[in-house]
C-alpha cells in the first residue's frame, strides 16, 4: 500500500513539475525570463490575454522605469506602447478591465522602485463603481501580495496559464495575432453598428451604477503614500465619445460623474503641495487633468449608416484612439497642437464649479446638432421600450483589502523625498 501511494505522489509531483515546466518554458505572459524558441515562442502574442495583469504587474514589480502610465483598457489601446516625448520615457502600464482597486495596488507596487519618478493614471466613473473589484489573474500576479517569486510559481502552476501558452505556440505557428480593436477602413455601416450597440450596452449599465467613496479613499491611501515619498502623480479623467457621455446624462448619473469630479479634484489639491523630489513635469506633487465633458474632438459626429472610412478619434464611444492618447499626453507636459479640438483643463478648486457650468453648456450645444438628435432619439426609444439596469452584485472592498495595500505601502523605497 505504502509503495503504491508513493508511486501515485511521485507521479503527481512529476506531472505538476512538467506542466508547471512547460508554463514556464512558453512563458505566455512574459515573466519567467525564459529565452525564446525559434517558430514556437518568437512572438508574444498573448501578454494581454489575462488584461495585461500578470505580465505588467510583474514588470512593475522588477522595476527600471522612472514613470508608468496606468488605467483600463482605455489606457492600453488609446495610447501607444510607448508614448513619445516623456522626460524619461512612459511605460504603458494599462491593464483592460481593471478599477481602482487593482490601480492602487499597481501603483504601491511601482513605488518599491527607487527609479520611480511619476505616475500618470487614467480616471472615470468605472473604476469606483461597486461592479468589480478585481479580475481572476489579480490573484496570480504580482498585484495580490507584491511577491515576485511566489507570484511565478502561481503563474506556472496555472491552468490559465497552460491555455495561453497553447495559444501562444498556435500563434506561433499559424501567423495568428490578437484582435487590433481599429482599423483604417470597416465594412459599411459596421462602425455604426458599434456604437449604436454600445450605447445601448453602456445605458443599462449606467441605470444599475453605484459610485463607491470607499474606493475613493482607498485610492487616496495609494496617493498620499506615493507623494509622501516624493512620487508625482498626474491624474486624468478619460474622454468619452459625446455619444457614451449622453448615455451618462440620460441613465441619471449625471449628478455622479459631477460628484466624482469634486472627489478627485478635492483629492489632488490635498496632495498638490507634497514634496516631489525628482518630478517628471514642472508642476505640483499632484495633479488632476480633465479630457472629458463633450468636448470637441469627442463631438465629432458618429459614423453614419454606411460609412466605412474610420473615425478619426474614437474607434468605439468607450474608446478613443492611441493618437488621442498622445496628444493628451502632450497637453500635460505643455504641448500645443496634435489634434484639432483636444483641449483639456487641471482641474482645481478654483476652476471646478465653471468647468461643471462650462460641460453642461457643451453638451446643450451638441444636443442641438444633427448628431446630437440622433443619438437623443435612440436614447427616447430605448426609454419607452423601459430597458432593464445592468445591476451585479456590490463588490465592496474588505479589511484585508486595505491590508493589502498597507503591507505594499510598508514596502516603498525610504527616504525618496530627501533625494
């Protein structure tokens, strides 16, 4: 009986090892430092299959970069890779899918490099709503407890894992490629389409929204920790296509998106003064800049009923295009020019109440065009066929949420701000 079971445990042992082994030598994710193999493994097709979790979490945790670009999926494919004309160079450290829970934990996480100089993260309303909290390979990644080692061993020994790298042999082999979510030229009427079903998707949604403030405050605790070290961060509010911005307005979150407006700017100006020892931009130790509010570029009319010539600045309502992304970037280091009718504003105390005033008359404007009238009929018919809220479950964050962030807080490079 006895040399039975050792046979089945050494066997056990001896798949696990192989099947972590085979993880580890494909490295889908690229974080094993695994060399590549000829036809098999060249090309990293699969790093943002999980979201980009596993793989930016783990570059965050290595460190080397003197400033990182965070935010969701509006960060990972409306900004290049690796954007231009950033005093040190950014890295895109978007993740698609996330909130405010797993970018605070990013950002601690960063910080633990002595190099960090800046961070600049992308803010809305979808990363403080209740609706999630984190994705499934939050837990793999270096996110969850800012252990490299044991994170590897996680990611080895995962059944996600294994899928990615069956992909990413088959991509490997065949030519195939992840999806580029825009193109030059659509089928006729297909990017209407898009955003038609958008906005109709995203309504629900915003009827069943709940604004958190625990979020709020626990990103506030990620702040405070990184100014404190001498860390700037730059914050900014994502631009919406006008078309999700009316969905906003017509699903009753209007008065949110104002109050998180007033949230963040409050945040910021608490932090503006803090020491930055070795800043990325001339400026405060925080700042919050504003790109949303019907502005111009993103009232450029939807693509009509046939159109197949692309959109020059938003692929989708949701998400805006990495030319968008650049300029945006441009204007907070003080750039003019780029895009025709990009302009956004540091938001501040002083400023606050007439930028509110200012998108209120924005939007009456574009409501009042061709465009505008069209999408207010959608919204008119999607009311009377009474559409239900897209309600999940609330997600709240935990005690051993906010341990988890004190613990990478505890872990922070030391005496930054007298450098």
């Amino acid at each position: 009986m006895k040399h039975y079971a050792r046979t089945f445990l050494l066997t056990l042992f001896a798949i696990l090892l192989g099947f972590a082994g085979f993880n580890a030598l494909v490295d889908p994710f690229a974080v094993t430092g695994a060399p590549d193999i000829p036809g098999l493994t060249v090309r990293d097709t699969r790093l943002y299959g999980d979201g980009g979790r596993v793989h930016v979490a783990d570059r965050l945790a290595r460190g080397g970069n003197t400033a990182i670009l965070l935010g969701s999926s509006r960060t990972v494919d409306g900004f290049p890779h690796d954007p231009a004309g950033w005093p040190g160079g950014l890295y895109n450290a978007g993740m698609r899918g996330t909130n405010i829970f797993e970018l605070s934990q990013a950002m601690v996480l960063a910080a633990r490099n002595p190099q960090l100089r800046c961070v600049v993260i992308g803010l809305d309303l979808d990363e403080f709503g209740t609706h999630s909290k984190a994705k499934a390979t939050y837990w793999l990644s270096t996110l969850n407890d800012g252990n490299r080692p044991l994170s590897l061993a996680r990611v080895s020994l995962s059944p996600n894992t294994f899928g990615a790298a069956l992909q990413l042999i088959a991509d490997n082999l065949g030519g195939g490629a992840p999806r580029v979510p825009w193109a030059d030229t659509y089928p006729a009427g297909a990017q209407r389409e898009r955003y038609e079903s958008g906005v109709r998707g995203i309504y629900g949604f915003y009827l069943g929204y709940s604004f958190d403030p625990g979020r709020v405050a626990l990103f506030e605790q990620a702040l405070d920790a990184l100014t404190a070290n001498g860390i700037q961060v730059i914050g900014f509010i994502h631009p919406l296509h006008a078309w999700r911005e009316e969905a906003l307005f017509r699903a009753g979150r209007g008065d949110t998106y104002f109050e998180m407006r007033r949230a963040l700017t409050d945040l910021f100006e608490r932090h503006a003064s803090a020491p930055a020892a070795n800043a990325c931009l001339d400026g405060d130790a925080a700042m919050l800049w504003d790109f949303s509010g019907f502005r111009d570029f993103a009232t450029l009319p939807a693509p009509g009923p046939e159109q197949s010539r692309a959109h020059p600045a938003f692929y989708e309502p949701s998400h805006y295009l990495p030319h968008i992304g650049q300029a945006m970037l441009d204007t907070m280091r003080g750039e003019t020019g780029g895009v025709d009718g990009l302009t956004g504003l540091r938001l501040t105390a002083d400023n606050l109440e007439a930028s509110a005033e200012a998108i209120r008359e924005r939007r009456q404007r574009w409501l009042e065009t061709a465009d505008g009238q069209a999408v207010s009929g959608l919204f008119d018919a999607l009311e009377a066929a009474g559409p239900a809220a897209e309600v999940e479950t609330a997600q709240y964050l935990s005690r051993d949420d906010r341990i988890s962030l004190e613990d990478k807080i505890s872990r922070i490079a030391p005496d930054r701000a007298e450098r």
